[in-house]
C-alpha cells in the first residue's frame, strides 16, 4: 500500500474551478494535507518568513547531495487543479520511492514555494524570488493585495503571511520556523503541467507512448509602458501629412511589435505582445486629432536572449515610428526578469533515465515563468507532463498516470544524483522509519476555524 495517493490531492473528475489564492484558507488548507504527508514519511518540515514550506529527509546513512524537488499550491482565480501541485505531489511520491532504497545516499527536500501566481498581489514567484535575494523582508510592507477586500482594505504581504501562519500552526503541530528554508541546494527539481498541448498531442501521434518534455530554458518577461506625445488638431481641417496624430503611432507600434515577436519565435528566443493601449484624456472625441497615447507591451525572453538586447530592439522600433508619425515618445520599463538556461547535464540525466524507462523525451522551453527560474541551486531544471485544456482555467487537465510519469522520473532522475560511488554497499542498512501522524491529525481537526482574507 502506498502512502502518497494521487487521489488525496486531485479530483480526476472535476473541473470545478480552483481558488487556492496564495496564503488564503483555501491554499493553507491544501498545504496542511501535503504537511502532514510530509510528516507521515517521517520528513522534518520549516516554514521560513516568507512561508515557503519544505519538508527535509536523509536517505541512506552517508552524506550526499541535496536535492529540492517541488513547486507552488496557489493557483489563479477560477484556476485549475494541476498547475503547481503536480510538481509538490511527485516530490512526495518520489521520497516514497527512495525511502525504500538502500543504495542511495542524500538528502531530498520537498517544497511549497509560497505565492508563484502574481493573481493576489501582481508579483509572480515571491517564494523563490526570498530564497534567491530578489525580494527580502523589507518589501514585504509595501506589496499590497492587488484586490481590496469587503471593507475596504487592502492588507500587505507581511500581514497575509502572518495570518496564513496562525492558521497553519493552529493547526499542526511540529512545524519549524527558519528565516529560509534553504541557501542553496545542489540540485533543484520540478516537475510541471505543459500548460499547452505540444505533448498530448505527441503522445497521441506515437500511439500513447508515454512523454515528457526536458525543460531547456525557462521565460522570463520584460514589461515597457511607452507613452507617445503628439499634436492635438481637427480630424477634418488638418491635411493627413501634417498631422501628429499619439494614436498612429500605437497602431504602427503594434504592427512592428508582431513582426519582433514572430521572428524571436522563430529563433526560439522569445514572443512579444503589445497588451494595452490608451488615450489619456481624449474624452471619445471624434472631431479632435489625439495628442496623447499611450501602449503596454510584454516580452517573453528565452535561453540568452537578454532584457537589454530587447530593449534595444524595441528602442529602434520606437524612432523609427515617431519619425513617420511625427510624434515624441518616452519608454519606462515596469519588469525586468532574465532567463534562465537549465543545467545541461541535469536534462541529459532525465534523458537517460527516460531512454532506461522507455519514455519518449522532448527538450522545449517554458515561455511561462516559473519558480525553478528563481530557485538558488548550483544545477536546476524541470519536466513537463502532458496536459490539455490551456492552464489558468478550470478546464486545465492532465491524467494520473502523467503524474505517475512525472515522479518515475524524478525518482530515476534523483537515484542517478544520489547512487553511491563505491560498492561497499552492506554499510548502508538504516533506512528512516516511517511515522504515523494520524492520531495527531485528527486531533488538530476539531480545533476552532479562524477565518483569513
Ligand atoms: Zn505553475
């Protein structure tokens, strides 16, 4: 019998929508079932200030590496089941599966990393970003929920993970508080949904041979705001080359944003999109030329594409258009985020232990960001399963068997990290015992529910 069922974690009938919002009731509670799984297979579970949860085991008896497998719990508004709790749930699975080895030596961590969706307070991946030095206490006043609640106030990160922590240890016991969960690991893990349909497709052509796909680089997004200056007139009186009309030049941006964004594509360097575009102050007046405008553009960067090269492509774009429209415009970039190329010898491992295991593999990028894009680790990658239905929506959907997948090889990817080099293998013969927290659950249940935003 094993400990981790799927089952316990995911509904594979329902597509009723997730709101697991970060560091809400609905998120702490679905951390608590993984918490106390995480105490069943006898790991030792801290929180640290920002909330990342991990649970840490010693497999076998002599040092070795550490490995961080995991991913995020929260989820969008009306979100779906899988994207995040697939990459926790196999990290359980894959200390399951370790646990009963005696050839392997190391430790694994499995983590929640807190708040990757941006949907509660507009910043994506706060849990990895503390780990890693981009966001420290100090912000945490001054990121704010993005929406106010009933009665009008709008609490800062600081007073969400105070109150997601009151309710977490009211709750279960044998929780450490640390200020991190870890400086660094040699090796971080993460296992995802493709949030697209690359792979189901894949596997439907190859007459259901199970897949993966080897993450080679995963996103990062640079966000510009431009705002364009021109001239206000009459829409009937002014000749077309004598006008200065903010609009044309959003409408020429767009056009030039398409052709950067196809061809970065087509070098597998990235997308563009312009999102947004406004005109401050012009009232829905037909008769009057606008004199102001203003776009929002989001740039999805890949492999060693950087924020600077981009910026300069777009800088070009830029004269070029106001010379035709005869208008001024001026850039402030809103984000800045780098991408990160994966471990090369990480993703040649997975691919070994895919060929052993006789899973089709497919190396692609992740043009979503994602925790893993922030984890402090001397070597990191992550796979994706197949899944269908897009993500972010409740019709998000992948199969059991693709998260089986998903921990055999993680699970084959850790033994291949944690196999002992040398043969003297009748020294290794304590393997941790497996505790029972059963009792304790059920006495926790009955305490009083407090309620947080
Ligand atoms: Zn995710």
């Amino acid at each position: 019998m094993s400990i981790v069922k799927l089952e316990e974690f995911f509904n594979f009938k329902s597509q009723e929508p997730i709101n697991r919002l970060a560091y809400t009731k609905e998120d702490m509670d679905y951390k608590i079932k993984v918490i106390r799984k995480m105490q069943e297979l006898g790991m030792d579970v801290t929180i640290d200030t920002i909330g990342n949860i991990c649970g840490s085991i010693k497999i076998g008896e002599k040092p070795g590496k550490t490995i961080a497998i995991g991913s995020h719990t929260d989820s969008v508004y009306n979100g779906g089941q899988y994207d995040g709790p697939v990459g926790v749930i196999s990290g359980l699975q894959t200390v399951e599966e370790l646990l009963k080895s005696k050839k392997h030596n190391g430790t694994i961590k499995v983590v929640i990393y807190s708040c990757e969706e941006s949907s509660r307070f507009g910043n994506a991946c706060l849990g990895s970003k503390y780990l890693n030095g981009d966001i420290t206490p100090s912000d945490f006043d001054n990121i704010k929920v993005q929406k106010k609640s009933e009665d009008g106030k709008q609490i800062t990160l600081r007073e969400a993970i105070q109150e997601a922590k009151k309710y977490l240890h009211e709750r279960v016991q044998g929780i450490t508080e640390v200020e991190k969960v870890f400086d660094s690991v040699d090796y971080a893990l993460e296992a995802h949904i493709e949030q697209y349909k690359e792979l189901a497709k894949e596997y439907k052509k190859n007459k259901r041979q199970n897949v993966i796909g080897i993450v080679t680089s995963v996103g990062s997004a640079v966000r510009v705001q431009y705002d364009v200056t021109g001239q206000s007139d009459h829409t009937g009186s002014t000749p077309m080359r004598k006008r200065k009309n903010a609009v044309d030049t959003t409408a020429l941006v767009g056009k030039e944003i398409i052709k950067l964004g196809t061809k970065y594509e087509k070098t597998g360097i990235g997308r563009a999109s312009q999102v947004e575009i406004s005109t401050p102050g012009h009232n829905r007046s037909f008769n009057q030329i606008p004199n102001k405008a203003q776009g929002l553009i989001d740039f999805r960067l890949l492999g060693k594409n950087t924020p600077d090269s981009v910026l300069q492509d777009f800088n070009k774009i830029l004269e070029k258009v106001q010379k035709k429209t005869k208008t001024k415009t001026e850039m402030t970039v809103v984000s800045k985020g780098i991408p990160v190329v994966t471990s090369k010898e990480l993703n040649s491992t997975i691919e070994k232990v895919c060929i052993e295991k006789n899973i089709k593999s497919i190396q692609m990028p992740s043009y979503a960001g994602q925790d893993t894009g922030y984890v402090p680790a001397k070597k990191k990658t992550m796979i994706f399963i197949p899944s269908k239905g897009g993500s972010h929506n409740p019709k998000e959907r992948t199969k059991k068997e693709f998260i089986e997948l998903a921990s055999q090889v993680i699970t084959g990817t850790c033994e291949t990290i944690l196999l002992e080099k040398f043969k003297d293998r009748n020294a290794v013969n304590i393997v941790p015992k497996i505790k029972s927290t059963k009792q304790k659950a059920v006495n926790l249940k009955k305490r009083q529910e407090v309620r947080i935003h």
